[in-house]
C-alpha cells in the first residue's frame, strides 16, 4: 500500500469532522421547491422557509434573498446542528429579508419559533407582525440550546420581540427590538428570558444578551392573569424569575451565569432593563436613558436599571439617566444578597434607592436628575432615525472628554 493510500482513510476523517461536505441553499420570493436550492437563481432557489429547513444538515447554510416571505409561522423544530458544524440561517442582505405572518396564522404562536432545536444562527432578518394574540417576533423554546439570533430587527409583535424559555445556552447580539408588547394583557418586553433551564453545569456565561438595542416597547394593558390590574412590564430587557417562583421552570431555580452586556435601552414603557428573581447575572457597560414612560403611571418604585429579588449580581460601568418627568429612581436594588451583590462604577442621572440593603457599593457617579447633560451624549433623544444599529450611536455615543467615558455603550 502506498503512503498516500495509508493516509486517505485519516484524510476522509478529517475532512468529515471539518463539515467539509456542508452545502449553501438559497431561498427566493420567486424560487421553486421542485428546484434544488442550490443556485441563487429563480431556476434553482427554493421557495418555501419550511421546505428549505426539511434539507438542512449540520454546517450547511440558507441564505434568504430580499423581499417578504409570508407564512403561518416559520417554526424550526428539531433541528440540529452540532458544536463544530453549526446551521446558519442567514438574510442575503442585511434587514432585506422580512419575514411576518398571514391573517390565519395561530395568534397564540410566535412568528419565528425555535423548538427542541440546537447549534442554530438566525441572522440578519426582520421580523414583524401585526395580529393580537401570545405572539412574540422569535421564541425560542423547549429545550433548545446553543441558538444564536443576532442582527435582526423585531418589531410591531403583540408581545415580545425576542423571547426565550425553557432554553440554555443562547446569544442574542446586535439585534433591535421595538415597539412591542402592546397588544397583550400577559404583559411582555422588547427582549425577555424567562425560566430557562441549565443544560449543564459548566463554568461561564451561559446566556449573553450583548449590543442590542431596545426601545419603544411597552404595555398598557393591565396584567390580568396574575391578578393585576394595571400593567407592570414593558421593559427593553428582563432576566426573568429564573428562581422558578411561578412554577413551570428548572426545578431549584437556574444557577448558571448570565451576561448583560453593551445594551442600549431607551424610552420603553417599563423598565430599561430589569433582573426579577433571578441569580448571577453581571448587567455590565450598558445605557439606559428615559425608559418607565408607562408603568410609573400605577408605580413609582422602579429604576432605570431595578435589580430586584437577585443574589451574586454585578452592576457595573453602565450609564442610567432618569427621565425628569416621571416618578421613577435611575437604579432601584430590592432584597438583594448584600454580601455578593456588587454596584461599582456606574454614572446615574437621578436617584439611586437600595431599599436600606448594605450591599458592596463602589466608585458611583451619582448626580441630580437635572444634570441631563452630564453624560455627554452626541445629540440624546428618543426620536432617533436608523437604518443600520450603528446609526444609534450618533445618538448615543460619547463625545470626547464626556464626564462619563469608559461607562455605558462601548460603540
């Protein structure tokens, strides 16, 4: 046998670990599902979301050309990829690719749902809908792990932009989510985890919600199925009762880490960003500006930033700027771990309130609620105009020299 022949069996195995054989699909508006998706023309593209993700293997990638693409629903069940060979669900160009509902779709399922699925990225999509019922833009859910939805743009959902449960493993990065939660009396956010379950035990951050940005979500709708009668959410970001106190959840809570990182939350109804219930979250380099716009209507407790029933929590480097006119604190605390909860270097625009805990509080900037300027904002206001994300940071970015440099939103 010659050098080379004793070496194609070990060849054959490498190229098969390195995903090698993966394919690109494409989908088309005008493609055709008898075609074989593997040409980006309307010869060859297919037409159908859910018959493009029937075909798909571990390492291969659908690639959505522009236009809008209507479905009941485009539910990714049971797809798999793995750690090395990922499934890539990508828009061909960025936010060309709309993805929104037909008028019969079932209004108590999502308009992007991930179910029992794994190792996925959705990339790059818009996502929006306008039917009243449970739906949220992207779901994922039930057991799925290691799903990645970044660069998309969610908005107009009944409740939700993009929301999480029963779930580990996640990254949601670089998305924008507005202007939902409207039209939903369980009373959602822009961006929500609630009660996800730990696939493992291993060290680090199991869910990272990085460079988002949240705005205009909100509810006024009260929050009836727990007996309330005013609204109590419509938050940009919530890490939600990963204790499991309202049942249904990891049995003995979720433990693992939590990452809230480079977020950018303004001008939501509820909170800018919230940690209800849960542990071990580090809410690190945010900014939030002039959320609360709804809730203080009914209470007058929150913060631009609460932290709320937590142990072993960080809040760290991130800029809080209470809107003057309402009743609301920049950072609330609330019956957390004193010993383990740290609040270091922030810059706060408004009243801080800890609710008497002795927790480990450090290096804080904390001014009047009249120093609006303070931070040194390019031009702050929630009257933004955007194309791309990066379009906030006209708004939102620090100036040269700006007292608060180093804090908030690293552009």
């Amino acid at each position: 046998m010659t050098k080379l022949n004793k070496l194609l069996p070990t060849l054959l195995l490498t190229i098969l670990a390195s995903g090698s054989f993966s394919a690109e699909y494409y989908l088309r508006v005008d493609g055709n599902d008898a075609n074989s998706g593997k040409e980006n023309t309307k010869a060859a593209a297919w037409q159908s979301f859910q018959f493009a993700l029937s075909r798909l293997q571990p390492g291969d990638t659908l690639t959505v050309n522009d236009g809008t693409y209507f479905s009941e629903g485009f539910y990714i069940e049971n797809l798999h990829g793995t750690e090395n060979s990922p499934i890539v669900i990508r828009s061909l160009n960025s936010l060309k690719s709309i993805l929104n509902r037909t008028e019969n779709a079932n209004p108590d399922r999502s308009v992007v749902e991930f179910s029992q699925s794994s190792y996925i990225v959705f990339d790059g999509f818009e996502v929006t809908d306008n039917l009243s019922g449970m739906e949220s833009g992207v779901d994922v859910r039930n057991s799925s792990h290691h799903i990645t939805v970044k660069n998309c743009y969610i908005h107009d959902c009944a409740c939700g932009g993009i929301v999480s449960r029963l779930s580990d493993y996640l990254i949601f990065d670089s998305n924008i989510v507005r202007d939902n939660a409207k039209r939903n009396k369980w009373n959602c956010s822009g961006l929500s985890i609630w009660h996800p379950v730990e696939l493992d035990q291993q060290p680090g951050f199991h869910i990272e919600v990085k460079n988002n940005v949240a705005f205009e979500n909100e509810c006024d709708i009260a929050f009836t199925p727990l007996g309330f009668k005013n609204p109590t959410d419509g938050n940009g970001i919530i890490i939600d009762d990963f204790r499991n106190t309202q049942g249904g959840g990891q049995e003995g809570g979720y433990k693992a880490a939590v990452l809230v990182e480079n977020n950018l939350s303004f001008n939501n109804g509820g909170r800018g960003i919230a940690v209800f219930e849960s542990d071990n979250v580090t809410v690190k380099n945010n900014t939030t500006y002039h959320n609360l716009r709804i809730i203080t209507k009914y209470i007058d407790y929150s913060g631009e930033i609460s932290i709320d029933n937590s142990k072993g929590s960080v809040v760290e480097n991130n800029i809080m700027v209470k809107n003057p006119d309402v009743r609301s604190k920049g950072l609330r605390c609330y019956d957390n771990d004193g010993l383990n909860t740290r609040v270091t270097g922030n810059f706060i625009v408004g009243a801080t309130d800890f609710c008497g805990q002795t927790l480990t509080v450090s290096d804080n900037t904390v001014l009047d609620v009249s120093e609006q300027k303070a931070p040194g904002f390019m031009k702050p206001t929630v009257n933004v105009k955007f194309k791309t994300i990066a379009d906030f940071r006209k708004y939102f970015g620090l100036k040269k020299g700006a007292k608060a440099s180093g804090k908030g939103v690293m552009w």
